[in-house]
C-alpha cells in the first residue's frame, strides 16, 4: 500500500505532489508529511494530491530502489499493471493519478550517493509554451538556486511520462547523502507552498527569495569514474571551476605510491553535484558542472 492524501475544496487545479521515488532520498518526504498534517480544505481552492512516498518499499528500506525487485521507479515509466511491483505502481500513477493533475511536483535529493547544490528545475522541451509554464513553476518555488536541466537518459523517468502528458512538472535537488538539513527541510516545506500559490490552489501570495539560475548546456556538465578507488574532491559544491581544471583526484586503494587520477572540468561553470561517499566505482557520477544564466524567459 502507498500513503496517499487528497485535500479538496471548491473546482480549482489539481497538484499531485511526490517524494520519495527514490527510497533515499527525504526533504519530499519531510514537506509532504507536513503539508499532509497541516493544509487546511479552507486554505485551498481546488485539489491536492500528496504522495510522500512513491516507492513505498524503497523508502521504507532507505534504499534507492526496491528491495522487493530491485526496481528504480524513475525509471519504470509508463509501467505495466501486470508487471513488477515497481512497474505497477508506475502504471497506478500513469493510469489514474497523472490524469488528473494541472500541475505536477515530484521531490529529489542526491540520495546516499550524491550531494547537490539546492535547487528546483524544469527541463527544456520541444514546446516552449509548456516549457515556460514549468520555468514559472520553478521560479515561484524560489530554491536558492534554479536549473534548466537535461537528462542523460530521459527514458523510463516520471519526469519524461508527465511532461508527455502535457503536464506542468517542477522537481527538486537538495542536497542529498542519504540524509536531510534543517536548512533543505525548510526549502522544501516552503517551496510547496509557494508552488500551490502559484498555481492558484493555495490562498496568499507567492514568497519568492532570490535565486541563481543555472543551466545544463550539454552532456559534457557530467563527469563519470573511469577508475575506482578514493575519492579526493579538491572543489567544493558551490566553487566557479575553468575548463582543464582538476576538481578531484581517485586514489587506488590496492597499491600505495601510485599517481592518483586526475579528473578535470570539461567547462567553464560551478560545481552543482558531486559524489557524495568517500569510495568510488567505474562509471559513478563523480561531478555535475553547471553554467550560471539568466532567467529562461517565455517565447
């Protein structure tokens, strides 16, 4: 079974707001529990639908998939009612709840494995009128920073399957490491709010707080292992970086007095994204670089 909470009051829009789709990750959680305890049917006007943990198993577990069968649900989309356990809750949201929403919200962190700078985003998309639409949303969430973001394989994501349905989809990165901050609880709680002001449900003006915009230009914003060993970060999350320079360096753990691996920026930016443990695997996201930018304006 999966927690779900309806608030509805008069015919406004209808939010379905999500966390948990990864098991390991907790600011959606924490601001969906707490909207679910606090939002009043007199506060609104419309529907409310809270999800605050989609893969139920997995965050039960404080796992990133499934235990039950290993499955990532963000990437199980559209799913299959006959399918795993994952791929049918996948198809529970694709079928029945995904229909029903104006405006869509689904929380993210960088789980055990990653760290992020805080920020909301919304990815580029074929129509600019619905891009702009999710770049409001975003905007209104007012994280402290804000991303127009691209994915390095977009098949299979809930992002991808509402965003297709013609959905208004906002997600999140905060932080992450397997855990949450008083500071991360307390974007994500009042994000959610100002969000459902923005979408004409909640009552009250939206409290935007300044925000920097980044950007996801290419590809080449990721840095992936091609080694394992130790990881030694020589930048932080924040930092402006140059193209060629070294922002970390693996260390092998079965031979001493070798040469590190040196890993540098493909581009001039900020680190938004690191690896978070303190050992790494070949093919581990090691870096996320990313261009600071103006505010993405409607067409």
């Amino acid at each position: 079974m999966l927690p779900i909470c309806v608030i509805r009051n008069g015919d406004g829009p209808t939010a379905l707001l999500t966390g948990g789709n990864h098991g390991d990750e907790y600011e959606g959680p924490v601001a969906l529990y707490d909207l679910a305890a606090n939002l009043k049917p007199a506060e609104i006007n419309g529907r409310v639908i809270i999800v605050p943990a989609m893969n139920f198993p997995a965050f039960m577990a404080g796992t990133r998939t499934s235990p039950i069968d290993k499955g990532n649900l963000n990437r199980s989309f559209p799913g299959r009612p006959d399918g795993t356990v994952t791929e049918k809750i996948a198809d529970y949201f694709t079928r029945y709840l995904l229909p029903t929403a104006d405006i869509v919200m689904d929380f993210h962190s960088g789980g055990r494995t990653l760290d992020f700078l805080p920020y909301a985003a919304a990815h580029a998309l074929p129509d600019t009128a619905q891009e702009a639409h999710c770049f409001a949303a975003v905007k209104a969430f007012s994280a402290p920073f804000s991303m127009r973001m691209i994915e390095i394989d977009a098949v299979g994501m809930y992002d991808t399957t509402a965003e297709e349905a013609g959905k208004v989809f906002v997600t999140t990165e905060l932080s992450g490491g397997g855990t949450i901050s008083a500071r991360t609880a307390t974007i994500a709680k009042r994000g959610i709010r100002n969000l459902l002001r923005h979408a004409g449900i909640l009552k009250g003006e939206v409290e935007l707080s300044p925000t920097i915009w980044l950007d996801m230009p290419s590809q080449e914003c990721f840095g992936f292992a091609d080694t394992e060993g130790l990881l030694e970060p020589l930048v932080d999350l924040g930092a402006e970086v140059r193209k060629g320079d070294v922002i970390a360096r693996v260390h092998s753990v079965t031979r001493t007095g070798g040469a590190p691996q040196e890993y540098r920026a493909a581009l001039d930016g900020i680190l938004a994204a690191r690896h978070f443990p303190g050992l790494i695997k070949m093919g581990d996201c090691l870096s996320v670089i990313a261009t600071i930018s103006e505010e993405p304006t409607s067409s």
